[in-house]
C-alpha cells in the first residue's frame, strides 16, 4: 500500500477545521477491556497472590506454582548488566549517566524553604519523597529499558527508597537489557509479572507485594485502563496517548532528515502522529519525495504507512510566525524545531512536551539518552501538564507555626470568614486562641 499523507494549506477555507479533525483524538473504551480489568482488580483486591499467580500464569503462558517465582534477585539484574555486549553495555550506562545528570537538577531541596513573620509566625514549606513508587516495563515483543532509565531515576534522585518494578516475561523469556536496566537505574525490587493484575497487585498490596503510592510507565489498553481505575487509591503519571513528533522547518534542513524523523514516530504504531509545517511548498514536495523514497527501506514500513496515511500531514505555512501559532495550538508531544535560527522561534513557544532545536537534535536522541525524560504529554495535554521528573516523586507539605502574637490578626480575619461561609465551629475554632474573645455570633 503506497502512503498517501494529506496536504494541507493554511490559507484556504476551512483549514482550522481540517486541523482540529486531524488532531482530533479520543481512546476509545473497549466494554471487553473495561469488564475485564474490572474483574481482574476486584480479584487480585479480595485474593491478592492467588489471584495474581492465577492471571500471570494464565496470561504470560508460564507455570509457576507460587509468587516467588516471579522475584527477581539484585545478583541476576546485575549478571544481566555484566553479560550484555560492551556496546550495548556502555550505551546503557551513557545513556544512564545523562539521564541522572539532568533529573539532579530538578531536584528539590528536602528542607523546602521558611520563613518568619514580625509577630514570630513561621510559615514554609517542607518537600519529601513518596515512600514506594511501582514502574511498569512492557514485556513480550515490546521491550524498552530506556523506559526503566527513564522512570526509576528519576524516581531515584527525588530519594524514593523502595522501587519496584513490574515487568510481564511471556512464556518465561526474561529480556536481558532491560534487567540491565534495572540494575544500572537503581531498581529495588523487580518482579516478573503484568498486565492489570500487576497494576491492582501494586495498587491495592498482596500477601508479598506490599502496596505502593505512585504507579508510572507505560502499557498496553489493560494496563492503561487499570491505571486509570486505581487513580485515587494510588497516583499514576498520566494516560498516554498515541507518540506525536511536529517538525517546524524552514526548508533549509536535507529533506530526508525531517522525512525520517517523521518516521521515527510513524513506526511506534499506526495510531502514531507525524505533522510538518512549512512555509516553503517545494521543500514540502522535496520531503514528500524523500517520503516515498526511504518508506519502502523500512522493516515497518507497513506501520508507518498506515500512521501516515491515517494520521499524518504536510502543512503549507504562510510564515514561520504562523508555524508557531499553530504549534501552539496542537500543543505536541515532541517538537522539532528544524531552521537555522531555532532559538528565535522556540522563544514563541508556548506548548509541547519537549523542544528539539536545531537540525541535529533528532527526536530519536531524546527518546534515549540526550537526558531530559522521554514520558511526555500527549493528546494536546502539553497544554497544561509536563515531562515526568523527580518533582513527580517528591511531594510538598506546608508548614504553619503561628505565634500568639500571630493569631491575635489571623483568628479575626478567619473567624469572619468563616461567619460568612456559614462555618462556625471554624470561627470559633479560631476566635478561641483570642486574648479578647468576641461574643460568639449565632
């Protein structure tokens, strides 16, 4: 099937429209998945183990006759690390150090910050870390460790001491790199199941699994379907959506550069988005060329067709002002900032999940080792929602210790407050601590 990808104009009638349908996209809810995941949390809620050894052996085609068959030792993580390629090896740990580098930055300091009023009220803020956090790794035919750097390091530097990682092995095949991973990221626990059960395990605590508060990493439609029923009782990180890659160019780039970085999100599935904007229409038809041109030399070329055609378009531009307008408005995952002058235009920049600036920042180092995390917002919630990052695993708590003198003010401005509300236990809460203490009002 050759790829027909759309072509769009800015300036004709309707574009806005044609924009917003393309765009336009919303997980559908399989009933079947739904009354499945329903099921299976409700049973691992009430039989905990059982339950779970149930599903995985079931699910994963494996016959293991208890739950610690499942438990990873730290000794086989690090035998994984020592037996991969040196290439593969140093990779990791390149890409490690890199991503570590970056997520220390964002750290915030634990003892937070205070400060003292003239009365002698403090008031601050004080940052911990969560306790436990879980990271689910897809298993089977999808293996990333770049997804375990990602998401244990992170987890890491906000100083969570007990990390446990989920990780399905169909048919008991274990993925080496990704134990690697593991080892390298600082992963405490790492337990060989999946799919909603092991979301629910992590939720909700078993006989062995204790309960975690945080759950973050990417699955398939069950597990994002647990993750989004246990929210409340656990965090999660987000609901993502399809990979989403923007290029903005301004025609000088070599057009098979954009045409495979267009693929590089093209290839992740067929629901996958790839868009570029230019003001230039016969550098739009020199990459639509390169388009056609290396599609056929990719061992998914099946997939990146189908995104194509589906998903993805060529945007004729009035300007590069207007390519950032519009960027702004399809709020994308990863943006490609493709010109000569990429500062100039990222400066316009309002939303996306991460910028890549400049015609040899490929998206493709991002998602591995440039540093910056590569779990970014997708499905235009760069609109109002961040990369994930240490600020993820650490929480804040406010501090408040007011003097008497303090709350001789405070107590009059909240207890007419709380008159107004209709609140009155909350007045004279605070009318009570009052050297003078005002008639209670009815």
């Amino acid at each position: 099937m050759a790829v027909q990808i759309r072509k769009l104009d800015s300036t004709h009638d309707g574009f806005t429209q044609q924009l917003h349908a393309l765009l336009a996209f919303e997980a559908a809810t399989d009933d079947a998945i739904e009354t499945a995941v329903s099921k299976i949390l409700a049973d691992v809620k009430q039989r905990g183990d059982a339950a779970v050894l149930e599903y995985t052996n079931r699910f994963d085609r494996v016959s293991a006759g208890s739950m610690a068959a499942f438990d990873l030792s730290q000794e086989e993580l690090q035998a994984a690390l020592d037996a991969l390629p040196p290439a593969q090896r140093e990779a990791l740990q390149t890409a490690a150090e890199r991503v570590r580098a970056f997520h220390e930055r964002q750290k915030q300091e634990l003892n937070g910050f205070s400060y003292t009023e003239p009365d002698g009220t403090v008031l601050g803020q004080r940052v911990t870390p969560l306790d436990r956090v879980g990271i689910y790794v897809p298993g089977g035919k999808a293996a990333y460790p770049s997804s375990v750097l990602m998401n244990a390091i992170p987890a890491q530097v906000a100083g969570v001491k007990d990390i446990v990682m989920v990780v399905p092995t169909p048919d008991g095949v274990k993925n080496q790199m990704v134990l690697a991973a593991a080892a390298i990221a600082g992963v405490t626990r790492v337990i060989t199941i999946g799919g909603a059960q092991a979301v629910a395990a992590l939720a909700y605590g078993t006989e062995t699994i204790p309960a975690v508060d945080k759950i973050v990493g990417p699955g398939n439609a069950y597990v994002a379907a647990a993750k989004r029923r246990v929210f409340g009782t656990v965090g999660i990180d987000m609901i993502a959506g399809p990979s989403e890659i923007l290029v903005l160019c301004d025609g000088t780039t070599d057009p098979d550069w954009v045409a495979m970085d267009l693929f590089s999100q093209a290839e992740h599935d067929e629901l996958a988005q790839a868009i570029l904007l230019c003001p230039d229409a016969d550098y739009i038809a020199q990459v639509e060329a390169s388009i056609h041109k290396l599609l056929p030399t990719m061992p998914r070329h099946e997939t990146i067709t189908t995104s194509l055609s589906d998903r993805g378009a060529l945007i004729k531009v009035r300007d590069m002002e207007e390519a950032c307008a519009i960027a702004n408005d399809i709020a994308a995952e990863h943006l490609e900032i493709s010109a000569e002058h990429p500062q100039q235009w990222a400066d316009r920049i309002r939303h996306a999940g991460a910028m890549f600036l400049g015609q040899f920042s490929s998206e493709a180092l991002g998602d591995y080792c440039c540093g910056p995390n590569h779990v970014l917002p997708t499905s235009r919630t760069a609109r109002f929602s961040s990369p994930l990052g240490v600020y993820d695993f650490q929480k804040r708590s406010s501090i408040l210790h007011v003097s008497e003198a303090g709350a001789q003010t405070l107590g009059k401005v909240a207890a007419e407050l709380a008159y107004g509300e209709g609140l009155q236990a909350h007045a004279r809460s605070a009318e009570l601590r009052l050297l003078s203490q005002p008639k209670p009002r009815p």
